[in-house]
C-alpha cells in the first residue's frame, strides 16, 4: 500500500471532514506525480468516502437508536394520560427534527380518528381536525396500520383528499408528512406523525425509527390508560365502602334507636316518652302531631250534622259490623265509609300547609323564584278555592263516588294535595286511609254520636294541622252490650 493510500485511513480514523479527502490528490499533483497514480489515489478517494458515509450513517443510527430508548424509558416513567400524549409528540419531533409532529387518536364509537395533541402546530383548524378511515394521510394510516409518507402532501395521488383535511393541512402550512400506526396488538389506537413545511424526503431509516418509537409510545398510552382506569376503579371502591360503611352506621344506630324505643314502649312509656326519646336521639327537638286521628274526628263531626251522610254511613256499617270492630277485610265493603273520610280531609286536610325549597331559579306562571326560596301552598286553600270543586264549602262525599272522581281532575281518587305530592308526597297515604275507615267505621257501628251544639273547637292557627282542638259527643251505643 502506498503512503497516499495510507493518508486515507488515516483520515478515516481521524473522522475528518470531507474537503480533507481532497488534499492527498492535490498534494500528488503538486508533488508531479504520473496520471497512473493520480487515478488511483482518485479511485482509493471514492471508496474512502463511501466507506465514511457508511460510517457515519452508522453513527447517526445508533444515536438515535439511544435517543430512542432514551426517551422509551422516559415515557415509561409517567403515569398521566396527557402528559404521556405530549411527551410523546415533543420527542417525536426531536427525534426526527422535524418542525411539526402530531398524535391522532382512533374513536371506535364515530368510526374516525381524531387530532389528540399537536407540537409545534399553528393552525386551530388544523388542531380540531377529525379523519374518516381512509381519508387523508392519516386515515389511510388507521386504516391500513401501515406508515405513509409524502415527501410533498399536496401533488401526491396516493391519498384521498378531502376539502377539511387539504384546508387544515394548507392552513398549517405543511408539506412533507411522515405517519407511522400506534398499534397495540392487531388493533390500531391512532397515528403518530412527524411534518415539517418544506418538501423534505424521509430516509427509510427515520420511517422506522418513528415505527420503533410508536411501539413503545403506544404501549406507554396503554399503562397510563390501564392505570387511570385502576385509579378510577378504586376511587369508585372507596365511595362504594364509603356508603357501605355509613350505610351500616346508620343501618346500626337504627337498630339502637329501634331497641331503645321498643324497650319505653313495652315498659309503657307514652307518646311523650317516645318524643323525647327521639328528639334526644335525633339532636334536636321533635313535635308530635296526629293527622288519621284529626282527619277522624272531622269526618264524624261532618256525619253528625249532615243527615243523608250520617244515614248512609250507618247503613253501610251497622250490618256489617254489628258491634264489632272492623278489620282488613272489611275495607272492601267500605267504600261510602272512605268516600266520607275523603270529602272530611278535602274540607279540612290536617296538613293544611305544605313548602317546598327551590333548588334552583325558577319562574312560577309571571313570578321569578329565587334559588333556596321557600314556597309555602295550603291544600286547605286549594279545597276551597271556587272552581276547583262545584260548591266547594258543602260537605259532600258523593263526589268521590265511583264515577264522580272527575271532579278533581281525571282518574282522581284523593283530593288533590292532602297529602302532599311529588317526590316528598305522604309516604303513610294508604295506611293513613285504611287506618281512618276502620276507625270511623267501627265507631259508627258501636256509637250514636250527638255532637256539642257549639261544635268543634276550631284549631288554633298557626299550628302544624287543622285538627279540631277539642270536640264535645255524648255516644250512645247503637245495640246493647253483650
Ligand atoms: C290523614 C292522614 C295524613 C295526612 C292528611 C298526611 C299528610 C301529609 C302531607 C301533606 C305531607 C307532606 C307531603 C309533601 O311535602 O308533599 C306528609 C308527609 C309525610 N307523611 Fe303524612 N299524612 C297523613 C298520615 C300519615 C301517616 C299515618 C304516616 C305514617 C305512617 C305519615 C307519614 C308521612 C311521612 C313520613 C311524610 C314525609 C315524607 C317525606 O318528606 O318524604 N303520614 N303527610
């Protein structure tokens, strides 16, 4: 080997620039050297710089190669679905150097695929850009689970332009796109790309690099999926025990206060007793009131001094019952009974008042009602408003006959609003109603009741019911006692 071959090696191992590769010829022109040699010094020129290109495409691989794990291991450090998106789009485009890069994610529900996070983008257009399968270079990406590339977006056939994708893609000013499939498994979860706004070439090399990245880009949005649903999941188990556990506090002191009560009770405490034993429970203080009673002692009042209705109520309960009191299966037999008891509680409903809070602002017919405000309506009222009920002040229990129910709106068969309505409406309605026709039932059966010609003592007002505050009989029985 001569020397001047030996100059090449030399600059081969010196990674010298490639002007260098020129000075061993010149030096042998200079020198005066023959054509014979000068052809081959050119010839041992040539092959020393294809094997310094070699070299240095070598050398970039593997710097990217170690670019590449470098930011695989980074991404499997972050646990936050987001944060995992940008930093995938920011290190695709320093892999790369390109000027853009941007994530596009797969939406099985509308069949598509949508921009995710952009880097380095300008165009808002280009930022909310959604790409039907097939649509674009993207869409044939998802599509297809293989990478495009276009060293020149617009003047390439192999894409099926579309005016939103070609308008975005023009607003962005972008020219050379580079698309590479995020793929777990066979199913393809969006599109990784790499662009810039020149016309540029991607080297096969880089289409693989950006090929490698996505593999692990996909695995990491993988980890932080499956983790945001683990994080979900358990905070969904924490509320879940959350509920149990006060559920079963509450389910707990019920049965405390359920012994406590029926401990007073079986050793005769009264109604007085147990109040106070709530209200010690409850932290607060606790009222009684009857309402079945009330409702009751009206519909006997109403009785006694309307006489076809006292007649009617006899009739329908004396040979029935004899003197007997009545029972569950009497109910059935009672329907005058319950259609007197209706029209005592239309006349006077023992909750008389009932309120409501506004949850949120609201118009009520030509009034704005402010959220938090309390509404206060009086079934009272509304029993004896005219026009609501034809001659609504007369006691007449005929108008929940059968077939008379219309009175109070269609299919009515309760006088609207006694007990109350919606979500809050009287949970003991039917026990209340059955509970008042056995009661007046079996008194009307027993007693003649000759009411106090002074009457009911009206109630006193404001109070929690309409019950009369006392009413003066003198019963008589109706057969003689056994
Ligand atoms: C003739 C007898 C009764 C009448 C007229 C009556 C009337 C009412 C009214 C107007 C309300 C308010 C409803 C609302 O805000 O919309 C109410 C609530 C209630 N009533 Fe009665 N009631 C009677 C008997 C009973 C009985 C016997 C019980 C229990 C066995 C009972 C248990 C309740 C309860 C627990 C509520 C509160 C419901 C809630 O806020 O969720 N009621 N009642």
């Amino acid at each position: 080997m001569s020397h001047e071959h030996v100059s090449y090696l030399e600059l081969l191992a010196r990674g010298a620039a490639t002007e260098a590769y020129d000075r061993p010829v010149l030096l042998a022109r200079a020198s005066g050297a023959g054509p014979e040699t000068l052809a081959g010094l050119e010839e041992a020129k040539q092959l020393a710089l294809r094997v310094r290109a070699e070299l240095e495409g070598r050398r970039r691989r593997e710097a990217e190669l170690s670019a590449l794990f470098a930011t695989a291991h980074d991404l499997a450090g972050l646990r936050d679905l987001d944060a995992v998106l940008r930093a995938i789009v920011q290190r695709a485009r320093a892999l790369l150097g390109t000027e853009v890069a941007y994530l596009s994610l797969n939406d099985p529900a509308a069949g598509d695929t949508y921009m995710r996070v952009t880097e380095g983008s300008v165009s808002a257009r280009f930022q909310q850009l959604r790409l039907g399968m097939g649509e674009g270079l993207g869409g044939l990406v998802a599509q297809t689970a293989r990478p495009y590339v276009t060293d020149d977006y617009f003047d390439d056939e192999r894409f099926q332009h579309t005016r939103t994708i070609d308008t975005a893609v023009r607003d962005e000013g972008l020219v050379a796109i580079l698309g590479v499939p995020l793929t777990l498994g066979s199913q393809v979860i969006g599109v990784l790309f790499a662009a810039d706004r020149r016309a540029r070439v991607f080297e096969r090399e880089q289409v693989a690099l950006l090929g490698s990245f996505a593999a692990h880009a996909a695995v990491a949005i993988d980890t932080a999926n499956l983790l945001a649903e683990t994080r979900s999941a358990l905070a969904e188990l924490e509320r879940a025990n959350d509920i149990i556990r006060a559920h079963s506090a509450g389910i707990e002191r019920a049965a405390e206060v359920h012994d406590r009560l029926s401990e007073l009770v079986l050793r005769g405490g009264g109604v007085h007793d147990v109040t106070e034993a709530v209200s010690e429970v409850l932290g607060g203080t606790v009222e009684f009131t009857e309402t079945t009673a009330g409702a009751v002692c009206w519909a006997l009042y109403q009785a006694a001094r309307t006489p076809e209705a006292g007649r009617r109520l006899a009739e329908e309960c004396r040979p029935l019952l004899g003197t007997r009191a009545a029972g569950w299966d009497d109910l059935p037999h009672l329907p005058y009974t319950r259609q007197v008891l209706l029209e005592a509680t239309r006349l006077n409903p023992p909750g008389w008042l009932v309120t409501r809070t506004a949850t949120t602002d609201a118009r009520l017919g030509a009034h704005h009602v402010p959220a938090g405000a309390t509404l206060a309506y009086s079934p009272y009222l509304l029993a004896h408003l005219p026009g609501q009920y034809p001659d609504p002040d007369r006691f007449d229990p005929d108008r929940w006959a059968p077939g008379r129910q219309a009175t109070d709106g269609p299919g009515r068969q309760i006088p609207a609003s006694v007990f109350g309505g919606g979500a809050r409406q009287c949970v003991g309605q039917d026990y209340a109603l059955a509970e008042g026709v056995l009661m007046l039932a079996s008194i009307t059966a027993r007693w003649k009741l000759r009411i106090d010609p002074e009457g009911p003592r009206q109630p006193r007002l404001p109070g929690l019911t309409l019950n009369p505050l006392r009413l003066h009989v003198t019963l008589a029985p109706t057969a003689p006692r056994p």
